[in-house]
C-alpha cells in the first residue's frame, strides 16, 4: 500500500494512535446497487445519537461493475453509482455536521468522477467542502495487466472483448485514508466486508496482522454488507417466520468492540427484525467452508461462532477468530459474450398448461437447432428447473390454469438469439390458442472469469482529491 | 426415541424442522439449514447427510455436496458444487443465482417421532 497525496489537513487519528475503547458504530445502508435508496435516514439518525460512527453503502454486486465500465464508455464522467444523488444526497449535511464518515463502493468504474459528484452535491447544499479519499489499483484493465491476465486464467479470448477486470482490494487503504482524516471514502472493487473492518481497524488501531482481530471485523462487515438481509429483509414466510414493517424494514448498524466482539441492531422507529434467527441465515449467507472465509484482509473463521439476542431486536456475536490473509487476491474478469434473448406469452383457462407446453415445443422444433433454448412454464414449473429441462422431462410441473410460456438462450450472434423473439412474438397469430401478452427483451451478455494473482501485480493506494470547478 | 419403527414415525418436510437461505459463488450454491430447535438439530444431523442431499438435487447434476456442521448454531451449510447451469451470468433459468433452492431443499422429507412431530406443525417462531 502506498498514498500518493497526503491531505495537508492534520489528521484526526494520528497515524498508528488508537482513538480508545469506545465502540464504534457503523450502519449499512444498501445491501446491493439497486437497493433502497431511503435506508440511509433511519441509520444515520441512530448514529447521530450515538455520537458518531460510519455509514457504508455497500453497492457492487459480481456484475455491477462490468456494467458501470459500460456507463463509462458512453460518457467518461459517468460509471459510478447510478443512485447516488439518492443515497447521499438526503444525509450529506448530517454525516458531515455529525462526525460520521461515508465508506462505500459506490465509486465502481470511476471513483474520481464519484468524487466530484459528491463534492457538486455538497456545493449544491451549501455544505463545506468534504475532505473524499479514493482508492485506486482495483482495476487492471491496461493493455500488459489484461495480457497478464488472462494469460493466468489460460483464456484465448480477445482482450478487447473484456469489459472489465478488478481485483477485490482490502481494508488497508481505507483504514489509512480515514486515519488521515477523510470524511468520505469512495472505492471500486473492494472485498464488501473490507468497508467495516478499515473503519474498524482506523478506530481501534488494530494491527493488520491481528488475525484473530482482522476475522472478527471481517464477519462484522460480512452481516452489515447485505443491508436488510440480516434485519429481517428476505428472511420473512407468512405464517412462520413474519417480520413486521416488511414496507420500512431498518437497515443494520453493528456496535463493534476493542475485543471484536459485536452486536447488531436496526434503527428506532423501523420495521424488520433481528434475533438469532435472521442473525444466523445471514452469518451463512454466501459462506462455503465456515472454517475459511477468505477475503483480502484474513481467512476469517466462524466454525465457534455464536449469536445470542441481547434485547429487542439485537443480537450479539462472538467466538469468531480468523487466520492469516490468503497470499493472492481474487481477481473478476468481465467479457462481452454474446446475447441474452427471453421472450414469453401467457395462457389461461382450459387446457393452459398444454397450451403453453405446445408452444414450447413447437418453437424448439422451429429454432432448437440453431441454439440451446431453456422453456419454462412459469405457473407449472420455472424457477426449480435446471436448463436442461430435466426435472421438466420428469413430469415435476404441476396443473396450472394460469401458465406463461418463457423461452431463453443465448447465442454470439445477434440475429440467432433474436429468432426468439421472434418466433415467441409470432405465435400471436400461429398459435395454439388463447395466447397473449407477448414481452421480449434481448440484451448483451456479460460473462465473468475469476482468478487470483499476486499482490504485488495489483498496486492499489488511495489519494485525497481535489475538486474540480467547471 | 426410535426412528426406525415407522409406527411411531411420521414423514414431515424439513420446513418444519428448519429455515435456511441460499447463497451463490460462481456455478457453486451454498445453503444453509438452521434447525428450529435443539431436537430438530439432533435428527438432522443424523438424516440430512450430504449423500441425501446429492440424491435430492440429482437432477442438477451436482458434481460435489460438503456438509459443514455448526452445532454452536444448531445449523448446517451444504456447499453445492455445479448446480447452477454455470451461474449468474451463464445460466438461463430466471433464478440464475438459485435463490429459490433454499426452498427446494426445505421440502425434503425428514422421519420425525410422532411425539416430536406434534411440536413441528407449521406455526409463528418468535
């Protein structure tokens, strides 16, 4: 890790001290690009009592950021959180009044340009003007790093097919921007729990090497980073497991300790949930092994992990450790593959599900030897299916007077995935009968690879940025 | 408690004995089964083994299925291996992260004591 701009302004934290043993508070406030975007309120008035903490906003999902990297080639000063005037714009004054600093990903494809939007959105308020660091490094896209690349995946596809390559960057650049005094951290690809353990590891001074440490910030950040996730949001089944406000469901904040052990909770006044039930679909969610979490800040280790509540919607973790970082960080490779066709039409009544199953096959038999086609019969049997259509062929689906034909496939060329389409749009008139409600859609495909490389090919830093006037 | 003398056994679906969520990585699905109890736990993890589980995904053609056990949370995370047509990007199901097999799994019939079974119907846990 190395900065390049040290901000002139004298740092809050001084470098290596720890700020004490206070706890420290950092709420979630989206869990996806594509979240809520009036989550941030709630928890930035919870912070705001509590005198202070972090507001993360977790926006990179696998595919975002390919798809900002495509907002940036339209229009260089784009490619950063489509939403963020939303999300920032209505607490900007509070977290800036109220010592709260913003760390998020929201950067994607262009932190930079994140940043001088923020700063437009502070001017715009009459706001002073907010000390943003950026991280940088995450993405590899230059010619020699593509080259590298995938010469490491041992892929033969044309670099100029790749729409973007990131490494997930860890909590060290963070920590040290906020250690340096940044009001606001915004990055690209980072590890999503790395947006909770730099904050930590800033406030407490822990060291990097900590692991034990490092593991228990990590898992802090892991139930933050899917927002609701863990504060009843996808948790709720009527009649079993109900979560009341589902409409205003709280966004999570986590009261993290000197010791790493933390509790978790949601704002006043919100909907949603927390004991250890939705405390525990979380801590699993997206784990493999629980004794090896990786990420680029520790292998962290949950396998003597417990969730105990401590209260009306609270719950408290512990018995987390972790073990030393893995050697190389995962790297996403993002590539134009082709198009993604779908079209459906629906059937109702009599004989629906027959209807719509002679619809399918009379299109496999129209176009099925031009491409592989995936048919559903949404009402019967879509979701559970496996492409091939093999619990399909085993009779699975279920009668149904309500059916909607769907016909998917992808194909390199265009012209071929567009015969869905097609061929969906004409049974309109060619039948069977009683068919309506023709949608289609075709868009580009984007694939991903995956790798790792070594640390030292990924030169990742941070830097205080100034803003620009037009 | 016998579980082996089907008169004092019943079949319910393992939404009765537990909740779960599912989770992606890749062409991999991850999903966990959280017992509602201490009991359920205990008959789980005698039943719900990761050949069971293999068996009941067949048809996805899992290439491996990993049990992890976490008896301090009374849950397990099953790790399967090439279930998802290739993943979010691949695959053309509607459901390309496979969410909706956290719900696949919670109908899998597990053998419960009567008496126990008595405790299981469907019900509002607080």
């Amino acid at each position: 890790m190395h900065t390049e701009i040290r901000d002139p302004m004298a740092s809050r934290f001084p470098l290596g001290e720890p700020k004490g043993l206070k706890p420290l508070y950092v709420g979630c406030a989206t869990g996806f690009s594509g979240d809520r975007t009036d989550g941030a309120g709630p928890v930035v008035d919870a912070l705001i009592a509590l005198g202070g903490g972090v507001l993360n906003f977790e926006t990179l999902a696998e595919r975002t950021l390919a798809l900002a990297q495509l907002e940036k080639r339209k229009n260089p000063a784009l490619g950063y959180e489509p939403l963020l005037d939303d999300l920032v714009g209505p607490v900007l004054k509070r977290c800036l009044d109220h010592n709260i600093q913003i760390v998020s990903n929201f950067g994607a494809a262009n932190p930079q340009a994140c940043a001088q939007r923020i700063f437009a959105l502070a001017r715009a308020q009459g706001l002073r003007t907010p000390r943003i660091a950026v991280v940088h490094g995450d993405d590899l896209t230059k010619p020699e790093q593509l080259t590298f690349l995938l010469k490491r995946l041992g892929s033969d596809i044309d670099p100029k097919r790749v729409v973007s390559a990131n490494a997930y960057l860890g909590a060290g650049e963070i920590a040290q921007a906020l250690k340096d005094g940044a009001d606001i951290v915004v990055t690209g690809r980072v590890s999503d729990p790395s947006l909770t353990l730099g904050p930590a590891i800033a406030h407490f001074g822990w060291s990097m090497q900590d692991w034990h440490l490092m593991g228990c910030g990590t898992m802090a950040g892991h139930m933050l980073e899917c927002g609701t996730q863990v504060t009843g949001g996808y948790y709720s089944v009527p009649g079993q497991k109900s979560v009341p406000g589902m409409d205003c469901i709280g966004f999570p904040i986590a009261e993290i300790r000197a010791d790493g052990t933390f509790s978790v909770f949601k704002a006043a006044n919100t909907g949603g949930r927390v004991d250890d039930r939705t405390g525990r679909e979380q801590i699993l969610y997206e784990v493999h092994d629980p004794a090896r979490y990786l990420t680029p800040d520790v292998v962290a280790d949950i396998t003597q992990a417990t969730i105990t509540r401590e209260g009306q919607d609270r719950i408290l973790v512990q018995g987390i450790t972790g073990h030393q970082r893995p050697d190389e960080l995962k790297v996403n490779v993002c590539y134009d593959n082709g198009y993604f066709a779908e079209a459906e039409i629906s059937y109702a009544g009599f004989q629906a599900k027959e209807r719509a199953a002679l619809a399918g096959e009379t299109i496999r038999k129209r176009i099925g030897h031009l491409l592989p086609l995936r048919v559903d019969l949404i009402g019967a049997l879509s979701i559970f299916g496996d492409d091939a259509g093999e619990l399909m062929a085993q009779g699975y689906a279920g009668a149904s007077r309500d059916v909607r034909l769907r016909v998917a496939g992808v194909h390199l060329q265009k012209e071929i995935a567009e015969k869905i389409l097609r061929e969906v749009t004409a049974l309109y008139c060619c039948g069977p009968a009683g068919g309506g409600g023709v949608r289609t859609s075709l868009r580009p495909r984007l694939d991903t690879l995956s790798c790792t490389i070594p640390r030292e090919a990924v030169p990742s830093g941070f830097s205080f940025v100034q803003e620009q006037r037009a | 408690m016998n579980t082996n003398n089907s008169a004092n056994t019943v079949e319910l679906p393992l939404y009765q004995l537990a909740h779960g969520r599912a989770g992606d990585k890749g062409n991999t699905s991850n999903i966990s089964v959280i017992a509602w109890d201490s009991a359920c736990f205990a008959l789980l993890v005698e039943q719900l083994t990761e050949a069971r589980v293999a068996q009941w995904f067949a048809y996805r053609h899992p290439t491996k299925v990993t049990r992890y056990v976490l008896p301090k949370l009374e849950a397990m995370n099953f790790v399967l291996e090439g279930v998802l047509d290739g993943g979010v990007n691949d695959a053309l199901n509607l459901d390309t992260h496979g969410k909706g097999l956290s719900f696949w799994m919670l109908d899998l019939p597990i053998t419960v004591p009567t008496a126990l079974a008595a405790t299981l119907e469907v019900k509002e846990y607080n």
